[in-house]
C-alpha cells in the first residue's frame, strides 16, 4: 500500500497555505481588528487561495468530473445538500480567490466534500485535515462541520488501507461528541465496526454493527445489515459470545439467544425447530426474524462415513501419548457398528504407499497424525501430485515411464534415450499441456482431521486442524481479565518453550485489546527464581532502602518490606510444581498494608492430583481449563470408567485422552460445522468451533481454587 503521505502531502506548501490563511482568518475574524493594510488584506485573500488551488492541482493529474447538479452527501449526521451550482471540487477552490477567508471557508468545507463524493479521496483526506483548523464558532453549525470533516478524514483514511489512523481519527470523534452531546452517527458506528475487524477486536466490531443498526432509519435498514450482523455472530466462539453477553448491545439479547439455539440445536432438526417456535414467539418484531426463518429451512447434507483410518504413534517415545488418544477414540467408539476403525502406527507406516494403504481399505476419513514432522509427511504424501504420480508409475500400460523403466533409469548414470522417445511426442499434444495448465484436483484428497499443525506443507479444503494450542486459552484469558479494570498487570512465566508460548499469546491479546503493553517476566527454579519475581513487585528495592537505612541509623529497627502498588493483576504460567512454589512467595513478598494482588493462570498450573490436598499452597489461584479436567463438568460415568481404568494416568495424558474422544465425535460434526459455520460442538476439551482457516478453536472452562478443591466459576 502506497503511504498516503506521499500522494498529497507538500510539507512546504501545506504550512504556507495553512498558517497564512489561519493567520488572515483569525486577525479579521476572530478578533474583529485590522492589523493589516488593506493592500496586505487583499493580497492575502487572493493568493492564499491560488496557492492552495495550486497544490491540490498539483497532487493529480487526473481530471476530476464535474459535480451533478444536486449534490446531497451521507456526512455521518443528518443528511446535508451541500451545492445545487452543478459546481465541480476545482470550480468551488477557485472561487476562493474572489471571496473573504469566512466565505472561502464555506467553499473549502464543500470542496472537501465533493472530492470525497468523487472517491478522490487522498485529496479530501488532505483538504478535510487543513480546513477543520480553520472551524471556530464564527461558522454556522461549526460543531457539526467539524464532526463531518472529521468522518471524511476517518473514512477516507479507511477507503486507503490505514485502518489504525481511521480508528484514532474515530476515537477523537467520540470524545468530541460526549464534550459536546453530540450524538454518534450511524456512519460512526460503520466505519467503527471495519476499524475493530481489522484490530481483530470481533465482540467490539459486533457491537459497532449493533449500534449502528438502532440508529439507522428503520425505512433505510436493509437485509444486508441484518446478514452482516448474523456474520459477525458466527465468527465469534462460546467465550467471545458470553462477553458480548456482557455489553448488552442494542437487540443483542434476542440476537444472542437465537445464536446459542443456532451454536448447540443446528444440526438436530427434530429440536432447532420446536426452540426457534419458542424463540420467534418471544421476539416477533425483531430484525433477525429473518435469520430464524433461513435457519428453519436450512437442510444440511450428512456425508456417511463407514470406515475411519487413525494415524497415531503406537511404538517408541510417543507411544504412550498415542495410546492415550487411542483409548479416547475408542471410549468414544463405543462399539459402534456403523463404522470401523484401522488404527496405522505412524511409527513404522510407509509414507510412500500410505494413499494407496488407504484407497485398499476403502477410507472415507481419517484421523491424524499427532506430531508435526508427521502431519507435514502427510500432507505431502497424500496430496493430489503424489497419488497421480504414484497412480502413473504404477500404470503398466503406460508406453514411457513404467514401473521397470522408471527403475531402470534411476539405477542407471546414462538414460536409456530409446525408450524415453516414446513420450516425448506427448509434450505437443494438446492434452498435455492442458493437464498441466489446468489447477490439480483436491476430490482425490481423503477428509482429514489432523492432531496437530503442519509447519511447512499447506492445508488442502478437506483438512480440518484439531490441535491443543496453548495459545487459545492465552487469548481467552488476556481478553476475559481485560475487562475486569485491571490497569497494570504483569506476566510471570517459567523459562520454556510452552510456557513462553503463552505468555506472549497473552501479551499480544491484551496489547490488541487495549492498546497497552504488559511486562513479561521470566523465572526459573531455586534462588532465581525468588530474585526474578522480588524485582518483579521492586521487593529488593524496598529491602535495599531499608538495608540503607539501617546501616545510616547504626541501631536495630523495626521494617517491613513494600511492594510496588501499581500492579493489580498477576497472570502466571508455570508447571503445577513451579505455581505451588511461585503462588506462596508472591502472596509472602506483598506487604500486609496492600491490597491483595489477585493471580490468574493457565491451564498447566492446574493438576488434578492436587485438587484436593490439605495444603493451602493454590487458594484462591484461577485459571482457565477443559471440562474434562474439571469434575464438575465432566462426563460421569465416563470420567468414573476412565478413573478405574488407568488410576494413574498424568493430566498430560488425560488431555490427550479426551482429544481422542472429540476426534471421533467430530469427524460427523465437521462436514455439517462446514456447512454452516455457526454450529458448535460441546466437547470434553472445551466448546469446538470451526473458523474460516479450517481450525478448531476451543472455548475453555473457569476453575479456582475453594476450601482445598476445584470449583468451576463464571468470569464476568
């Protein structure tokens, strides 16, 4: 993208024009004294302007059309005919040079909005930023005028691809109208709702659409507004909707009740029918009518699938997480009689041969693999190219390049130039060239429900990524605690690779949310630990002035350290063992005289081996976790089967055990989730929701630390 800076903007020329004119308006105008000459006065009333239609002249070559007759523009306030002169943005400048600087004023508030009517819009972002200086109480409707020139510069600024500078320009926009009771207009909120989609703010740019909609006159709303809102809907997961719950948007209640019918009922018609009856009876009058009624005559195809291939490590080092995702799909299983399953070690698999493996055993869906290097040999063995090239070596009445003359030809330094003749002539035909013209088919490509991310190989539409990101809860933290008022939390995180992860996930969603940078600090084990995280609250320094104090004072006193009292959250990362060490000695170093500092944590300080112990070492810690690791939202009777099973099975492990459990639930989900994006899936990890890259997110669970055991709470 072109900087808009450079388009239109003449440092030298734009401080000439624009000080000389607020110079002649505010000697004439504002103070109502003459302190120039007339000759100087005349001077500068006409070749201020001719300066400034010089440059605007100057930033294009391209002639602008002419104005229609009647020129009536959306301002983002009430609707305003601006010029019924038939004038074009060039006519209205040069006027300037004949008229006083008020007046001049007049023609340069219509100029910039020609020029945005034109989609000229580097100069009415230009023209829009010089002229709103020279807007004072003199000019009719002067606070009005401002807001429109200020919509132009935020929408013109957007219409270019500087969608940070339009959301400043907004922000300014808002705290001018609360200082002035000035209501927002439906403009406002439009442009608002873009801004927030590309700060990947969705709950925010939900709500702009909202508003946007209330104020829109109800003979202009359209169905596209409508349409628009129940897409924003649909991108958002179960913890982003309980936020928007929150905020309590115009409508939004009717809009989110029909969302979580949509999210939990919409591939169950036997039930989504009878709660959309109840949910249209309760909101007769309400805009998204319109959404039930798609939503009741939705149909969804159901893709029958019979046989399931499941690509795990069944052998070596990661045998025992395999074998924990295997139990899992076979819990889930249960015996099913419609479907089989063919486990395939992905430990001793012939990657080469994998997709002909598959076409034997008739595959309709596979499940797999579980480690990175794996999926990225999957991808790449499994793709359209490698099953066509290994359909074609193995094409033994193909006259060039059999299986015996491709070995041939790789054993051999020196081609046997006589039997590659036989294809060469294929290279001119036709055909030939348009099979390689032509884009690969992906029908070939089995539906796939990969454990992991790939790191190099590219997601065909047929792969679906099922992977236990560490981020995801990171992301749903940052933006949860966001809204509880915290103005200076830090971050404390173990020195690994995992829990640096989160941390920045963390950092980076907080940052994007509200704009401010937290500060992230890093412990190990043992005394480094207790060092990092005294510096950390600026203990040592406390211990430091009052070492310093003692040794001037030269007798015993009594002291008590003090920590920094500009932190009010602390969000840590850590193992379960290093939050049992670090919790404690964060609550030892806050001094008795300050307020407690609340701590919040991800998932792997939680372990269930510790719920119930007698200790008090985790009261009070809350952090974010699956159902299936929260007793109280778990599958009972499969949790008590689980639990006599395998007594002594790691969280690690239970985690990839009810992994296991989705992957099979999900493999008849998937096709209708792709259908219609709005359907969730209430799982063991967490609520399931496919997004627009084909990956599963998750929505995780609350859980603290109550009495010595784990109770699951509500954030609000």
């Amino acid at each position: 993208m072109t900087n808009f800076v450079g388009v239109y903007y003449n440092p030298i020329l734009i401080t000439i024009c624009t000080d000389l004119l607020i110079v002649v308006k505010t000697a004439l105008s504002t103070t109502g004294l003459n302190y120039f000459p007339m000759d100087f006065q005349q001077i500068k009333s006409r070749l201020l302007p001719a300066l400034l239609l010089t440059l605007l002249a100057s930033c294009s070559t391209q002639k602008v059309p002419d104005a229609t007759t009647d020129t009536n523009v959306d301002t983002g306030l009430e609707e305003v005919t601006i010029d019924a002169s038939g004038l074009s943005a060039e006519q209205h400048l040069a006027l300037i040079q004949d008229l006083a600087p008020d007046l001049a004023v007049d023609q340069l508030i219509i100029a910039t909005t020609l020029f945005f009517q034109q989609e000229n819009y580097p100069k009415a972002l230009w023209l829009a930023d010089k002229t709103l200086p020279l807007i004072d109480v003199s000019t009719p409707n002067h606070n009005q005028v401002k807001m429109q020139l200020t919509l132009i510069k935020a929408d013109s600024l957007q219409q270019l691809g500087f969608f940070q500078e339009c959301y400043l320009q907004l922000n300014q926009l808002e705290q001018f109208a609360n200082e002035n009771a000035i209501s927002l207009s439906a403009k406002y909120y439009r442009l608002l709702s873009i801004a927030l989609q590309e700060k990947q703010q969705p709950i925010a740019a939900l709500n702009a659409q909202l508003y946007e909609f209330q104020i829109t006159d109800k003979k202009a709303q359209s169905q596209q507004q409508v349409e628009n809102i129940w897409q924003g809907l649909q991108r958002l997961s179960q913890w982003q909707l309980a936020l928007a719950a929150l905020d309590k948007a115009p409508l939004s209640e009717g809009w989110l009740k029909l969302t979580a019918i949509a999210n939990k009922y919409g591939d169950k018609p036997e039930k989504i029918h009878s709660q959309l009856a109840i949910w249209q009876s309760n909101y007769q009058y309400h805009p998204a009518n319109i959404i039930a009624k798609q939503l009741a005559s939705q149909v969804l195809v159901v893709k029958k699938i019979e046989n399931i291939a499941v690509i795990l490590p069944l052998s070596g080092k990661q045998y025992s997480a395999g074998l924990a995702i295997q139990q899992g799909i076979l819990a889930s299983f249960a015996n099913d009689e419609s479907k089989k399953i063919h486990f395939i070690n992905s430990n001793t698999v012939n990657w080469y041969g994998l997709s002909n493996e598959l076409s034997t055993l008739e595959i309709d869906y596979v499940i797999g693999p579980l480690l990175k290097s794996n999926v990225d040999r999957y991808i790449k063995y499994t793709s359209v190219q490698a099953q066509s090239q290994n359909d074609f070596m193995l094409d033994t009445t193909a006259q060039s390049f059999t299986l015996n003359q491709s070995k041939n030809l790789v054993d051999s330094e020196t081609p046997n130039l006589e039997g590659s003749f036989d294809y060469l002539p294929a290279i001119d035909s036709d055909s030939a060239i348009q099979s390689y013209l032509q884009p690969m088919d992906n029908a070939k490509t089995l539906s796939t429900l990969l454990l992991n991310m790939p790191t190099t190989a590219l997601l065909a539409e047929q792969h679906t990524v099922f992977s236990m990101r560490p981020e995801d809860e990171a992301k749903q933290a940052a933006a949860t605690l966001s809204r509880q008022n915290y103005q200076h939390p830090i971050v404390l995180s173990q020195k690994n690779i995992v829990s640096k992860r989160i941390a920045r996930a963390f950092v980076k969603q907080w940052h994007r949310i509200t704009g401010d940078t937290i500060e992230v600090v890093y412990y190990d084990t043992g005394a480094q630990m207790q060092a990092n995280i005294k510096a950390s609250l600026s203990v040592d320094k406390s211990m430091a002035r009052i070492s310093k104090l003692k040794s001037r004072l030269n007798q015993s006193i009594k002291s008590q350290t003090r920590n920094r009292r500009d932190i009010d959250m602390i969000y840590l990362v850590g193992s379960p063992q290093k939050t049992r060490l670090v919790k404690p000695y964060i609550e030892v170093n806050i001094s008795p005289f300050a307020d407690t500092i609340p701590v919040y944590a991800s998932s792997r300080s939680h372990s269930t081996k510790s719920d119930y112990s007698s200790g008090s070492d985790l009261q009070g810690l809350t952090f974010t976790e699956i159902p299936w690791l929260l007793t109280s939202d778990q599958n009972a009777d499969l949790a008590n089967l689980s639990q006599a099973l395998w007594p002594n099975r790691s969280d690690g492990l239970s985690r990839l055990f009810a992994m296991g459990f989705d992957s099979y639930q999900l493999i008849d989900k998937i096709p209708l989730m792709k259908q219609a994006p709005y359907l969730q899936h209430w799982g063991q990890t967490g609520v399931l929701k496919l997004n627009k890259s084909n990956v599963l997110t998750r929505s995780f669970l609350w859980g603290s630390y109550k009495h010595n055991k784990v109770v699951t709470i509500v954030m609000e």
